[in-house]
C-alpha cells in the first residue's frame, strides 16, 4: 500500500513519502492545482512538509498561477461597480458613459498587460522578497535549507492570495494569511521552530521600524537645536 503523509505537528520534522499534488506527475494538471491549494487551505503544515527539495519550476508557476487569479478577480471587480452605470443609458449620462467606455476599454488594455507581464512581476517580487526573507534566517542563525527552499516556501505561501476574492476585507485577510503561510513554510521548509520563523518574518518590519524612529528623533532633535 501506499505509504499516506500525517502531519507530525513538530517543526522540525517533514512528511515523507507524499509529495504535494501540484507536484506529483500523477495528478499535475487542474485537479493536481486544486487539491494542492485545499490542502494549503485546510492543513498548511502537512502541506508545507510535502514541498519537495529540488526544482522551482513548478512551485513559480504556481506563484504566477495565484498572482493571475489576483489580478483577474481585480478586473472583475472593477467591471461589476462599472457597470450599472455603463448600462443605465440615460441621455443626461451621456458624457459620463463616454467617459466610461474609455475607462473601461483603457482597463481592458491595463488588465491585457498585467496578464502578459505578471510571471516577470512575481519572478522580480519574489526574487527581492526571497533575498530579504533569507538574510533574516542567516541573520538569526537559520535558513540552513537554502535559499531555494525559502523560495519556494514564499511561492506556496501565495495561496493567501485567493483571499482577495473576498469582497472589501479580502485584502487585509490575504495580507494576515500570507504571513501566517510564510511562518509555517520556514518552519516547516528549514526545519526551524515556529519561534525563530515568525521572528525572521517580521525583522525586517522591526529594523524599518526601528530606522524610521531614528530618523524621526533625529529629525525633531535638529528641528529643536534650530
């Protein structure tokens, strides 16, 4: 029998035996897409252990593959509140619907754009997201997976993404999911405690932070001195 991955519930501990369904050539495809993002969805510390160890390729897709579902239901969004108005057709609107289908068709052109250029946006992204993430882990002693595995956990921790398809609070919960997926991708990628990722997460806040109060209490003491 095949052996089925459990989730161990320890950090430093991976599932073996069971790769991620995006990644298994056996169910690769939409139901391979499908079944990875619920198991991101329902049980992202399972899911994180199954990331495998070599190759980019297809968790980058997958990154891209969010980033256009994001930007999709962004047009469609737009579309839906454009619309009334596009349809009202009342003669005194006239002006303002003309304004419309310009807006609308400079939105199609916008929305064609992004399309075409998203895969080199998310690879520029990740790529600086990537660099800053892992300098945090070497910075506190981690990070002794790669900088390919904190890549591909930050590729997978994109499933928060999908949040944006929740109207008016899809953002911010998009926003707190991806933090919390990036936590449990370190930890469970580099083999590190839960601890040690959140604190290589957030450094980078704390350090900007920290400059912005720098400069800040320089600034007012000047301005005192003056």
């Amino acid at each position: 029998m095949e052996e089925t991955a459990q989730p161990t519930g320890k950090p430093n501990q991976r599932v073996a035996g069971a790769p991620l369904p995006w990644e298994d050539p056996r169910t690769r495809g939409l139901v391979g897409l499908l079944r990875t993002v619920l198991l991101f969805i329902t049980r992202p510390d399972e899911a994180f252990s199954r990331v495998g160890r070599a190759g980019l390729g297809r968790p980058f897709f997958y990154a891209v593959l969010m980033a256009w579902f994001e930007t999709a239901i962004f047009v469609a969004y737009w579309f839906v509140f454009q619309f009334p108005f596009v349809a009202l057709g009342l003669p005194e609107l006239d002006e303002a619907l003309a304004e419309a289908a310009v807006g609308t068709g400079l939105m199609v052109v916008i929305a064609m754009g992004l399309f075409l250029f998203i895969p080199f946006l998310v690879a520029i992204g990740l790529a600086i997201h990537t660099c800053i993430l892992h300098l945090m882990l070497l910075i506190i002693g981690e990070g002794r997976g790669g900088f390919d595995t904190t890549l591909r956990a930050l590729c997978y921790a994109h499933t928060a993404d999908l949040a944006n398809a929740l109207p008016l609070c899809g953002g911010l919960i998009s926003l707190v999911w991806f933090v919390a997926l990036q936590i449990v991708g370190i930890a469970r990628c580099h083999n590190c405690s839960y601890g040690k990722a959140a604190l290589a997460v957030f450094l980078p806040i704390l350090l900007c932070c920290s400059c912005l109060t720098l400069v800040l209490s320089v600034a007012g003491v000047a301005a005192l001195a003056d």
